[in-house]
C-alpha cells in the first residue's frame, strides 16, 4: 500500500513541517500522498496510528497530535522526536532543533512576545506568507503544502549555512581599527559577513578560500569610510578588482552578481594589516 500522510484541512506552519519532516527524513514516506481531514479527525475514520502506512499529523489525537496533551509541546516536535529514534544523526543537528524551536513557538502564538512583534520584517517569515495565501485564495491545501515545503527546504538550508558560518568566526583572527573590533575569516560562507557584524564587529573580512576573493563590509550604522583601503590595495594589487560601494562601507573584490571581478593574490593577513593602518 502506498503511504498517506494526514493533516488537516486549512494546514498551519505546524502540519506542514511535520509533513515535510516525514518527507525529508523518512524515506519510506519521501513519495507519500498527504490528504486533508478535518481538524481533529482521522481518514476515513479509521482508528489513528492503527495502519503503519498512514500516519496523521497534527490531527486525530494519535502520537502525532499535540492537541490532547498539556505540555507546550507541537506535532513537529513529536514528529522530529520520532524520526530521532530512527535516525541518529538527527539528534546533534543544530539547524533542525532550531527550526522545529521556532514552529513550536509559532504554534503556540508565542511571536507575540518576540522583540517588536508588530514590526513589518515579521511579515516576510513563512508563516505569515502562507497566511497570506490564504487568505488572497492564491492556493489550495494542496498549494500551501508545496510552497510551505519549499520555504522549509530553503529555512533549513539557512539555518546550516548560519551554523557553518558561526563555527568559521570562532577561528577568524579578531583585530582593532579606529573605527572598532573587526574580525577576518579564510571561509568560502558569505554568511560571515552579515553574522560577524549581527554578533558587534564594526567589520568583518571575507577571503574566500577557494576563489580567493576578498569582500570587506562595515555596519551600516558604522562611521566606517573605506576609501582609503581601496586607494592602498589598489596600490599593492593593481590587477584585482576593487569595488567600492556608494556607502563606503563596502569594499568588493568579488561577487556573486558580478563573476568577471578579479581576484586578489593578497592574502588575509595582509589586508588585515592595512586596514589595522587605516
């Protein structure tokens, strides 16, 4: 028999992570058929968690449903404690406890209580976009499915690339400049460069590894002028390209939007060390 996977009509942020969770994580369930009930009750009737092929999530009342129990607790997080005894590898992923951390907190409407919860950025989080597909009757159930599903793969992928990210700053060299507390890292993540200023350096130095492109960026709340590292890197690598952004806050010897720029032979340590001159 092929697998069904169960959930209500009008699916949440919380039914479909737990879908996506059996389809990501489980391959017996990778190709299964998921079905709309209504809320709180079970295919066809049958008794929830009975058939091994169909499991219900975030309705029926079986291990799978959240709604019966007292403890703040959601169907993805009972789904992804289910798929730990199975898998793992599971347990240590960093990514993906914070991921299901984060529905959790949605399910139980706890965004409420996050910093400036009524601001507009909020808006742009999955599960205000599938709210608002909703309500514009853009999709169907099936429709919130596949775009929630999407919008997961792509989280989830962030959130590993966050983490990568975390652990390449943890070996950056910090340095001093005049205007504050930078930090330089050899990491092929980009991600280092928003990470690095989020965790308070006034600039944060990129040479990627491979590419040997270097990217330099301030906070854009910083007094950070970086003309004259251009003028100076310029003089000691006239042949790589350096861009300088309007703001002056950013110095580009390579881009994803622009691969013809040409990379700098100068190494970290030495851009490091005309931008502690500066």
């Amino acid at each position: 028999m092929n697998k069904i996977i169960v959930t209500h009509f009008n699916p949440d942020m919380d039914a479909i992570t737990s879908v996506w969770l059996l389809k990501k994580f489980d391959p017996d369930f990778t190709e299964a058929e998921v079905i709309f009930v209504p809320a709180g009750q079970t295919y066809k009737n049958y008794k929830v968690d009975e058939d091994e092929n169909i499991i219900h999530v975030d309705t029926g009342m079986g291990k799978f449903d959240h709604h019966q129990r007292k403890e703040k607790t959601c169907a993805a997080k009972l789904v992804f404690n289910w798929l730990k005894k199975k898998r793992k590898d599971l347990v240590c992923d960093q990514p993906l406890i914070q991921l299901i951390e984060v529905v959790r907190q949605i399910d139980h409407f706890n965004e409420v209580l996050w910093p400036e919860p009524s601001a507009n950025q909020y808006n742009f989080l999955l599960h205000e976009l599938l709210d608002g597909l909703k309500n514009s009757g853009q999709v169907n159930d099936d429709g919130l499915i596949d775009f929630g599903l999407k919008g997961l793969e792509g989280i989830y992928s962030s959130l590993k690339i966050k983490d990568k990210a975390a652990k390449d700053l943890e070996k950056g060299y910090q340095f001093k400049t005049s205007w504050g507390r930078a930090i330089g890292c050899l990491s092929r993540n980009n991600e280092i460069l928003k990470l690095g200023q989020k965790q308070g350096y006034i600039l944060v130095v990129q040479k990627d590894s491979q590419t040997e492109h270097v990217r330099i960026k301030a906070r854009p709340d910083s007094q950070v002028d970086l003309t004259k590292a251009q003028v100076e890197l310029k003089k000691l690598d006239p042949q790589a390209t350096w861009f300088l952004h309007i703001s002056k806050k950013m110095l580009l010897n390579g881009s994803t939007k622009n691969p013809k720029m040409k990379p700098s032979t100068l190494s970290l340590t030495k851009v490091i060390e005309i931008l502690e001159k500066l």
